[in-house]
C-alpha cells in the first residue's frame, strides 16, 4: 500500500501534516471543503499519482490553500 507525507496550508487555519493513504488525503480534502477540493495536478488520468509535488490554489487570492506531497512508501501489505 503506498503511503503519502503531506502537508496542507490555508491562511488562517493550522497547517495539517499526517502520513497517509491516496484516499484517506482526498477524505480529508473533501471534510475540509477547501475551494477546487481535489487538486487537478495531483491525480492522473490513469489514476497515477506523482510521487511529489506542490499545488497550489488561488495563490494570492483570498481562497488560496496549498497542498504538498511525498511518496514515501509502496510497500504490498503481507497476506
């Protein structure tokens, strides 16, 4: 199972580091309600996901929030 460090940055909230799944940042994304919740960037269209990388939404705007990502593990879990 292939896990991510990430970290997301929003004006006037605290920034949220965690080590997880694919799903569970899209899970967090969606509670958030953050504007453009899935970044376009951050999944393919064969559903591959970069192993890094920065997005950024509304930089300077006032709905800005960023969102920056690691792979850190693709390790097949034991049966």
């Amino acid at each position: 199972m292939t896990h991510y460090a990430w970290t997301i940055k929003a004006p006037g909230r605290q920034e949220i580091r965690k080590v997880t799944t694919l799903a569970e940042l899209c899970d967090v994304l969606r509670v958030l309600d953050l504007p453009a919740i899935e970044p376009p960037e951050f999944v393919t269209v064969d559903m591959e996901v970069f192993d890094h990388g920065t997005y950024h939404h509304d930089e300077g705007g006032e709905d800005e929030w960023s969102l920056t990502w690691t792979k850190i593990d693709d390790t097949p879990i034991a049966d």
